[in-house]
C-alpha cells in the first residue's frame, strides 16, 4: 500500500467517508448530498477537488460562488457547470489539517446548498433522486440508476470495438515520426540556447509514444518496440544536428570559413574525431537517450492506464453503497 493511498483511507476515515482504491475516490453522503473527493492531477495529490451534482430554480450567481470562496477559507475556487458544483481545496500535506479542512469544507458547501434549496439529481438527465459515483474512463460523474445502466451499455459496446479494432501500424509509424520531429527540435532548439535538458529527451519519449498512439488507434508491444527504435535514432539524428549547429556556427565565427549546414553536419564525425572529442559526442548522446528512457517509462504506464479506462464505466464504491440506495443499481455489476 503506497503512502498517498493509506493517507487516503485515514482521510476518508477521519470525515466519516469511504475511499475507493481502485477509482482512489474518496465518496460519501453528507447532509443528503453525494459527494466526490479525489485529486484533479495524480502529480499532486492533495489538492482536491469537491464535485456534487444538485439543482435549484435558479443558477448559482457568480457573486453568490466568490463569496463562498471567499468565506471558507481551504477552498481555492468553485464553479458550476450545469447541476455539476465543483470545489477545489487549497494544497495541504499536513493530513491532520487536511481531514480537517476537508471536514470543515463540505459541511460548508452542504449547508450553502441547502440555504439555496439545491436538490440533489442526476448529472446527466437532471432527475431528481439519488445518485451514486461513477467512473466514466478518468471522468467522475454523479448518475441516477437508468442513466448509470445506459451509460455502461453504451460503453460497454464501444469498448467492445476498440478491443477488435485492429491497431494501424502504417499511421502509427506516421504518429510516431511526427512525434519524434518534435523532440528532435526540442533538442536543436535548447542546444542553440546553451542547454542539454532532461526535456528534450521527455519530450520526445512522450510525443512519439502519444504519436503511435493517436494515429495508430493504440499503443501495443509492438507499437513500443517502433517507437523505441524510432526514439533512438530520431535522438542521435536530433544529437548530430545539435553538434552540427556548433560546427556551423564555430567555423564562421570563429575561422571566417562559410561552410554549409550540410556539409557540417556530415562532417561531425570527422571533426569530433580530429578534435579528440568523440567521448563528449558519445556522452551527449548517451545523456539524451537517458532523459529518452526517463520521459519513456512513465508515459508508456500513463498510457497503459489510460487504455485500461478507455469506454469503461465503474460504480465507485459498489459493495458499501449498495445498500443505500435502489436496488436498480445492482443490475450494473
């Protein structure tokens, strides 16, 4: 169990909430209200966000939002977007602040509801009802029981399509280089300015990879094998022009010698050699290709998990809800 999630079951805890690990959603209900608390950004993961779905007669007034904020002091923003109520909190990594800004912020935000006579209801047809949490891909929504039923058939079937969908190596590849041309300039351009950057190589690890993705329609093993080889020889052809560039630039600065960018760069490895630098040349290399391997690994997860979600709907927290709520939501399981 990693430390954010045993922090996140004390939070649920301590507010007298659930923590769902596998959508790592903190649910409960509070005063009538379902409410939802996760973090927005897995890279911070104690800045949370507050989502409960109700309406009233009348829309939320911007002056009536800002002064909520205004007025709880953990809360850093909220806005509504048709029955949706969003709150972000403030950061705070003192979990005994933490469960007690959370603790105080929606007691806060349940009361400033109620004052204002929102109902709690559907996010997606607007009934009026209960509700339960659900996992649509990454997304968190607030369903009643014929919308959730409508929304996992729906999915179900397009996941269904993706899963025989045959991946598109040809287009792929066209991603893959695509993506790859951009960390090649990512690396010409922080070269030009004096930099060797863990970003050049982040960049292209990511973009290839998210280039076979989108236009080969999904990352397989073989789609990690091209982008790699592509990954390797996009960075030594990214590497070279960076040494080129200071060829071209050197011999007309500093020995009035106007040689074409071509033609410096097929003598890079002449010159390295004559000038004794070949293990710089080498260690240059091996340095993006290092930065190459720390922007890989994680988008190749980060895909991963991504695909793992694609069309896939989830109720947050099926075994302790079930019981409170219509039995019509046992039919989605």
């Amino acid at each position: 169990m990693s430390k954010v999630t045993e922090n996140y079951k004390k939070l649920a805890s301590g507010i007298g909430f659930y923590y769902d690990e596998a959508a790592n959603t903190i649910y409960g209900t509070r005063n009538g209200y379902e409410l939802l608390v996760y973090a927005s950004d897995q890279r911070y993961p104690y800045l949370l966000t507050i989502t409960a779905s109700a309406r009233s007669g009348d829309t939320l007034r911007k002056d009536e939002l800002s002064q909520f904020r205004k007025s709880v002091g953990p809360v850093s923003g909220v806005t509504q977007k048709d029955s949706l109520i969003t709150v972000v909190m403030k950061s705070q990594k003192n979990q005994d602040r933490l469960c007690s800004d959370l603790g105080s912020t929606i007691e806060a935000l349940t009361a400033f509801l109620r004052e204002r006579s929102f109902a709690p209801c559907c996010q997606t047809c607007g009934a009026s009802g209960p509700t339960v949490g659900f996992m649509l891909e990454s997304a968190r929504l607030h369903l009643c029981a014929d919308c959730a039923a409508q929304t996992k058939r729906e999915n179900e079937v397009k996941a269904q399509g993706r899963a025989q969908k045959n991946v598109n190596i040809i287009g792929g590849i066209i991603g893959a280089v695509l993506g790859s041309l951009l960390g090649v300039a990512c690396i010409v351009i922080l070269g030009m300015l004096g930099y060797v950057a863990a970003l050049s190589g982040i960049v292209m690890a990511f973009c290839t990879l998210k280039g076979f993705d989108k236009l080969g329609g999904k990352l397989t093993v073989v789609g990690i094998v091209i982008s790699c080889v592509l990954m390797i020889a996009m960075t030594y052809f990214g590497n070279r022009l960076d040494w080129a560039m200071e060829v071209y630039r050197g011999m007309r600065e500093y020995y009035d010698y106007h040689m074409s960018f071509i033609d410096a760069f097929r003598a890079v490895p002449a010159l390295v050699e004559e000038a004794d630098a070949m293990g710089d040349y080498i260690a240059s290399f091996a340095q993006q290709m290092l930065f190459v391997v720390v922007g890989a690994v994680p988008t190749v997860i980060s895909i991963s998990r991504e695909q793992k979600t694609v069309n896939r709907v989830a109720q947050i927290g099926y075994m302790q809800n079930a019981g409170g709520f219509d039995s019509n939501f046992q039919s989605f399981q």
